[in-house]
C-alpha cells in the first residue's frame, strides 16, 4: 500500500474534507461510478457515497485496507450492507440531518400545487391577466386531510409544520409508538385509510423491501378525487409513473410531485412531464445549504470517530463495532 487515500465520489464541504483529511489524502473520483471507484479503491481507507453510486462486494475487495464507508445523508440503499457487515465494515449515515429541509419541501409542494403557483405565473408571464376570472380557483389547506405515509423523523416535522394550517392529520406507521403520534395531535390508520381519506397525501418512508412498489394502482385508484400525491421519499416505493400520469389526466389528482424517481435521472420523455399540474425537482429537496452542513458534518464526524477507534453516533451496522 501506498499512500492512504478516502476517495468520495463527489466533493464536500471545506469542514468535512478538512476532517477527512487528517487521516489520509481526501481524494474526489475521477469518475463517479462504480468503476471509476474500482480504479482508484487500492489506497482506500474509507469511501465517500454521495448519489446513487452502488457499494458492491466487487468494490469492498478492490480496497482490502477500507476501514469505513460513509453516506451522506439518511438513506444507503446503495450499499451493500451484508457485505459490509461480513467484512467488518462500519457503514455511517446522517439520519435527520437533512430532516426539515424535506419536511419543509413537503408543505412548499403542498402550498405550490393547491395554490395553483405555476399556473399562476406561467399566465401572468404571458400577460393573460383575465386568467383570473372564470378560470381555474387555487385551493387551501386549513380544513383538509393530510395523509404521512411515514411518520419518523421527517413526518413529525411535516406533522408540526402542518398544525398551524389548520389541518386534520392522520398517518401510517406500522412500526411507530402510538404515544408519539397521539402526542402530535396525529391519527394513525391503515395505508388503505390514510389514501382513502386524505386531500393531500406526502410519503416519508424507508424504501425496502416491504415498501418497494407499496404505492399501487390499486391504492392510488381509491385517493380522493381531486387529491394532491407528493413523494420526497424514495421513487421505488411508487409503483411507476404511468398511475400518476393517469390519474392527473382524469383529475382524480388535482397535482402531483416528486423529488424522487425509482431511475434517476428519469426517463422526462414521460407523458407526466408535460402535464402543468406536475411538479419535480431532481432529488435536491434534502440538499438545502444548512441541512447540507450538517450532513457533512455529522458523517465526517463520525468517520473520524471510527478512523480513531471512538464510538460513532450514527451508524448503521452497529454489531461490527462491537467486534
């Protein structure tokens, strides 16, 4: 071994790189791919995940002195997390830190698409000022039904958020304390309810195994007519675009949008694209400056802690520690 590198496949912050770097040489891939890691993974003493770069057992072996594997915000789908662990491993996150910067996103969904904010613009924009008169009427929120499909760390803060609206919340959350939601003033009620029931509908659940594809047509055919869906989860746990685009169409949705796609980027040839009552971002809604601050920090944080032989606070395998 040569000189000890952690190679990140994007760059950081000047505190988190500066942290890095006290433990070896903090390098940015040239290419932010699998392979691109696997070319330069020999050196490597930690790797750095940002995006939807996949950590297969293929990479873990090209990098035999890699001591930990950091991610850069709360979900880790792309790493192989058996493999990690049967490698002694640690694999770090950032849960919450990014917490209110998607559960603000979700009520600034909210605001935009019943507020009817794009359409507005767009005929202002062109000067057809009497597009106000006769025309399409924006919604409100106060007296409606917001459904949390996930009510952790990021739906409590929707939930909070959302009170001083003026709204009925209710949620689903298999495996969430009742106490918490009673305490939030929320309903929890079976997924098969919370569409039934819900005028807006926000998800803000783990993407898994159990949750992949949950959000059906089945489902979505019995949503309210004239609801709002919006997903700042994970794009697997939606079933495809087709439902939603239908349902837009026959405006059993009255907008829909979406952070996340289950292939990203995704495929904006969709007929969804051009429909005026869609929104989209491209997965940026958890990136805001200071959430993104503290994302860095905390994993940086925590990937020195484990570089040092000291306890992490986050960690997502944490039975290899305790070897």
């Amino acid at each position: 071994m040569t000189k000890p590198i952690i190679l990140s496949t994007q760059p950081l912050d000047a505190y988190a790189e500066q942290k890095l770097g006290e433990y070896a040489e903090f390098r940015i891939a040239k290419k932010p791919t699998e392979a691109g890691l696997l070319a330069e993974a020999a050196d490597a003493i930690a790797f750095v995940i940002r995006g939807q770069v996949p950590v297969t057992p293929r990479l873990m072996d090209a990098a035999p002195n890699l001591k930990v594997i950091g991610r850069t915000g709360v979900g880790y789908e792309t790493v192989d997390i058996p493999a990690a662990t049967a490698r002694g491993i640690p694999v770090v996150n950032a849960p919450g830190a990014g917490a209110r910067a998607v559960a603000e996103a979700a009520i600034a969904f909210m605001l935009s698409l019943s507020k009817l904010v794009g359409h507005w613009d767009h005929e202002t924009k062109r000067g057809n000022w009497n597009s106000r008169i006769g025309g399409k009427q924006a919604g409100d929120l106060d007296g409606k039904t917001l459904g949390i499909i996930g009510l952790g760390r990021i739906g409590q803060i929707v939930a909070k958020l959302a009170k001083p609206f003026e709204m009925n919340i209710i949620a689903r959350d298999p495996y969430l304390d009742p106490k918490i939601a009673e305490s939030l003033g929320v309903k929890l009620l079976s997924l098969d309810e919370v569409m039934s029931q819900s005028d807006f509908i926000t998800l803000h659940c783990p993407q898994n195994e159990e949750t992949m594809g949950m959000i059906n047509r089945r489902l979505l055919d019995q949503v309210k007519p004239g609801s709002y869906f919006i997903n700042l989860a994970r794009g697997g746990i939606v079933e495809s675009l087709d439902p939603l685009h239908d349902m837009l169409v026959s405006g059993q949705l009255a907008g829909c949008a979406l952070d996340v796609f289950a292939i990203e980027p995704p495929d904006h040839t969709h007929p969804i694209f051009r429909d005026e009552n869609f929104l989209c971002s491209p997965h940026a809604m958890a990136t805001s400056d200071g959430a993104m601050r503290r994302i860095f920090k905390s994993m940086a944080d925590d990937m020195a802690a484990i570089l040092e032989g000291r306890q992490p606070q986050f960690v997502v395998n944490p039975e290899v520690l305790a070897k």
